[in-house]
C-alpha cells in the first residue's frame, strides 16, 4: 500500500492553497501571533512582520480594526518596558505596519537617540516617515545634522524625501557643503532634489 495523501486530499490541498487562508484562519493567525508577541514569545521580529502581512486578510474579513486596537495596546504596554533589541524592532514594525500615530513622539525619541543600536534607529527613521507625524522633518533633520553614526544619518535623509517637507531644504543644502561621506552626501542630494 502506498503511503501519502489520498488523490481527494491532494486536491483539497491543492484548491485550498490557490484560495488562501479564509478569514477565520487569518484572524486566528493574527490572534496567535498577538498572543506570541503578548507573552514574549519566541522570534518577536517575525511575529510582528507576519502580523503586518496578515492586514489585507484581515481587512477582508472585516476584522482588521479589532486586531489593529489590539495591536495599539500591545504596543502601549510595551512602551512602560525598555525597547531594546527584538523586542524594540517587533515595536517598531508594529508601530509602523500599522499606522499608529499615537506612538510617533516615542518613535521620535529612539530615533535621536545616539545611545540606542543602530538598526533600532534607523528603523525608526522609516518608521517616522511612513507615521508622517507633525514634528518627522523637525526630528529627522536633527538626526541628519548630528555628527555621529552615518548609517542612521543617511536613512534620516532618505526618511526625510519620504517625508517631503520643502522647509528642510535650504537646511539640507547647507549640510552639502560640508565634507560629508559619499552615502551620507548621496542620500541629502536625493533628498534636496525630491522636496520642492
């Protein structure tokens, strides 16, 4: 006797695989990853990255809201802890992939931060841009001006084209005269060229 799945449920498989997960398994996949995140689960980064991808399904079914207000208090919560390494970057993703502008000021605050890592900054400069929150150009401008690690710099600057706040350009034109390394100079450039 052969051993495998039957033809009928190879073809079940099959249609349920060109269909997609249907909207109950979306919202239970977000509700687990919620929960995963929640109780300091394992591989924070990657349960909020899915959790973002988990949107489109989820706003199918109808249920995006209740889980982007869950979303929004995780995220609340997290704020009383330090948001350092994954679980930071899961913050981030998280404040980013899901809009919430609530929470631009702390996102603001690891972004200028020269203490925190790097890569916590510079997601928060991208974060910052995709919030367009009121003060972004103010924030990112000073993080582009500071002397300091270039990495986030130069994502400051690409933020800051995201942005498209014309008031940061004779600031950023200035800063071109300066002896500037090449990615850091490329990226202002861009930026000048991009806001008008």
């Amino acid at each position: 006797m052969r051993k495998g799945k039957s033809k009928d449920a190879k073809r079940t498989s099959n249609a349920e695989t060109q269909r997609g997960p249907s909207p109950t398994d979306a919202l239970g996949r977000a509700e687990g990853l919620l929960e995963r995140l929640r109780t300091d689960g394992p591989k924070p980064v990657t349960a909020a990255e899915e959790l973002d991808r988990q949107q489109g399904a989820l706003a199918r079914d109808g249920s995006l809201e209740d889980i982007r207000e869950r979303v929004q208090d995780l995220c609340e919560a997290w704020t009383a802890r330090p948001l350092r390494g994954d679980i930071g970057r899961a913050w981030l993703t998280m404040v980013g992939g899901f809009r919430l502008t609530d929470l631009a000021d702390q996102v603001a605050l690891i972004a200028a931060n020269p203490g925190n890592a790097t890569l916590m900054r510079v997601q928060s400069c991208q974060v910052l841009a995709q919030l367009s929150a009121d003060d972004a150009a103010e924030v990112l401008l000073a993080v582009v001006a500071a002397t300091g690690d270039v990495q986030v710099r130069t994502a400051a600057a690409e933020a800051l084209g995201e942005v498209g706040d014309p008031s940061v350009r004779p600031a950023l034109k200035a800063l071109l005269e300066e002896d500037l390394p090449r990615p850091l100079w490329s990226a202002i450039s861009a930026t000048v060229d991009r806001v008008h």
